[in-house]
C-alpha cells in the first residue's frame, strides 16, 4: 500500500475525476493512498461530510476500505456499481447509506451573455431560502468561492456557486431558480454559464445531484454531463 502525498500523486495514479476533485483534502489535513491500481482519499471535511472517495480495481478498493474505511462520520463514497462488487470482498459486513448522482463533463462550453459573477451576495440567501432550502452552498460557506446571477429587472431570479473545486476539477453547487421563473430555461443558462467558467480554468466541471432528481439530470445532460452513481458504505454493526 503505498501513500500518495500530494494532488499530483493522485493524479499520475488515477484519471477518475471523483477522486481527483477529492485529492484537494491533501492540502487541508487528508491523505491519500494506492494500492493494486485503486485510490483512496480521505477527505476530513469535504462538502459537509468526511468522506474517504475511493475507485479502481475492486479488490484493491477492497483492501483501502478494509485499512481506512473505519472512522466516527467516515463517509466512504465510491460508485454504486462499485460498491457492490466490493461489499461481498469485505471480511466484515457493510451497508449501502445513501446513493446519489456525480455527474461530470470536459470540453468547450458557450459562455451565455445574460449571466455573470456576483459582486454582491445579498439576494443569494433569499433566493435559496426560497428556492433550494436544502442547497449544499451557502453564501460565507467554507470552500464557496463564488456565485452567479441571473436576473429579471432588478430581481435575482436564478443562481449557481462554485464551491469545494479542486485543482483539475471545477465543481458547481447551489443552483436555484425563483419558483416565479420556472419553465424559462434559467436554470439551463445560470448552470451553462458556471459549467462554460469553470471548464476554462479548469478543464473538467463536476457535480453531485439527487438520483432521484430527474428534472435536473435532464438538464445536465443537454449542457454534456454523464451520469454515473455514486453511494457510501457503512459498516453493518
């Protein structure tokens, strides 16, 4: 098992963007490691959660969960399909927690002309409040960045945040659109515009999505994201 020191030693040992947006943590107290061609980044605090991100060869993720998947609020998050290849490797019992989308894309992206980056964030709370009180991302969160606008006159109909993104993965949380604006196509271009912005410093846009959200989903895959399900595993007992 050998320990991966840096983002870039995540990256030259794996080309999953799950676990290179998590190799971030490395410079806030994580760590990382591979073994047999799998990855493993725990995470103490990324998106909420202390998360331990793992992919590749199952039974290398096997053996990095089966050394580092124990903890108080350890979130191991892998893909679904993953997961359940994995579970039946492990010498003691796990659970599927709770499985939701990672959805991701490279490339090009048009940059919409009816967007921008806020400078100020006063309507941003109110309009989630209103529209996504569950939102991941709040303005003065740590590791929010930055928010975009769109707006109808004076009023703040639709916004997205980059939030918790890494160095070759941009990451977009936050997205709402004002229940009064609905069926337009805002929440398309707020998302376009942050998916465009943050392809260019990036070269890779990333987010997490509820499976169950098929309106959304939709959505990001007309602007070129793929799917993939992702869960966490937790021990049974």
């Amino acid at each position: 098992m050998r320990r991966l020191r840096t983002p870039a030693d995540v990256q030259d040992a794996s080309t999953d963007p799950l676990v290179r947006w998590a190799a971030q943590a490395l410079s806030a107290g994580g760590a990382a490691w591979e073994h047999n061609g799998a990855v493993a980044v725990h995470a103490p605090c990324l998106t909420r959660r202390r998360r331990l991100v793992l992919s590749g060869p199952a039974e290398g993720v096997a053996s990095l969960l089966a050394a580092h998947g124990r903890g108080v609020n350890l979130r191991p998050l892998m893909e679904r399909q993953l997961a359940s290849v994995v579970e039946p490797l492990m010498p003691t019992p796990w659970i599927e927690d709770k499985p939701f989308g990672w959805m991701d894309r490279t490339g090009a992206l048009d940059l919409p002309d009816d967007a921008s980056w806020l400078s100020s964030l006063d309507d941003v709370e109110p309009l989630l409040r209103t529209a996504n009180p569950d939102s991941w991302a709040w303005p003065g969160e740590k590791g929010v960045t930055r928010w975009a606008g769109l707006r109808v006159g004076d009023e703040l109909v639709a916004t997205a945040a980059e939030a918790w993104s890494s160095a070759d993965v941009g990451f977009m949380m936050g997205v709402a659109v004002h229940p009064s604006h609905t069926n337009q196509g805002l929440g398309r271009r707020i998302c376009q515009f942050v998916t465009s912005s943050l392809l260019t410093l990036y070269g890779c846009c990333a987010l997490f999505v509820e499976n169950h959200n098929a309106p959304a989903i939709a959505v990001y895959r007309k602007l070129g994201f793929e799917y993939r399900d992702v869960t966490t595993l937790l021990p049974a007992v």
